[in-house]
C-alpha cells in the first residue's frame, strides 16, 4: 500500500489520485469511527432498558410475592380466629350440657 501511494505521489496525475484517495480513506475511517461510536450508544442504552424491564418485573414479583404473604397471613388469622370462636362454642356447649346434667339429677333426686 505505502509503495502504490509513493507511486502515485511521485507521478503527475498520480499525486491528484493519491490526495483523493487519502481524502476518501480519511472519510471512510472517520464514518467508521462515528458509527461504531453511535452503534455502542444504541447497545448501552439497549441494555439499560433491558435493565429497566428486568428490574421493574422484579419488583412486579416482589409486590405479588409480598400480596400473597398477606392473603395467607390473613387467611391464618381468620382461620384461627374461627378455631377460637369454635372452641368457646364447644367449651359454652359443655357447661351447658354439664348445667343441663345437674339440672336433671336435681330433678330426679327431688322426685
């Protein structure tokens, strides 16, 4: 390449030719330069979107996770809530039955 260039700098037209061909590669490498400084641009903020997504759906999964703790926390409480309310039926249910129970003894007792 250097000696085509020497070639063409010392002949007439060749120097014309040479200078253009200089400028042209000139152009060429600085395009070349600009688009891959523009082309990795594009790929940064590509990833950060990406990026973006990825931490806004993990944040989505998070809520749901945490929504979900919630439902079943609050599904225990209620289910043990009724367990209280059924046992202070059963033990009311008992005394009732233990008065009752007296109640007839006394009864026949008096008869």
């Amino acid at each position: 390449m250097r000696d085509l260039l020497k070639h063409l700098w010392h002949d007439e037209i060749g120097s014309s030719q040479s200078t253009e061909m200089a400028l042209v590669t000139g152009v060429t490498v600085g395009a070349m330069i600009m688009s891959m400084h523009s082309f990795g641009d594009a790929i940064s903020t590509r990833f950060t979107q990406v990026q973006m997504q990825d931490d806004s759906q993990q944040i989505q999964e998070k809520k749901l996770r945490l929504e979900a703790r919630k439902r079943k926390q609050s599904q225990e409480e209620r289910l043990e809530e009724l367990r209280q309310r059924r046992q202070e039926q059963l033990e009311r249910h008992q005394e009732k039955s233990k008065a009752d129970a007296e109640d007839d003894r006394e009864s026949f007792a008096s008869e």
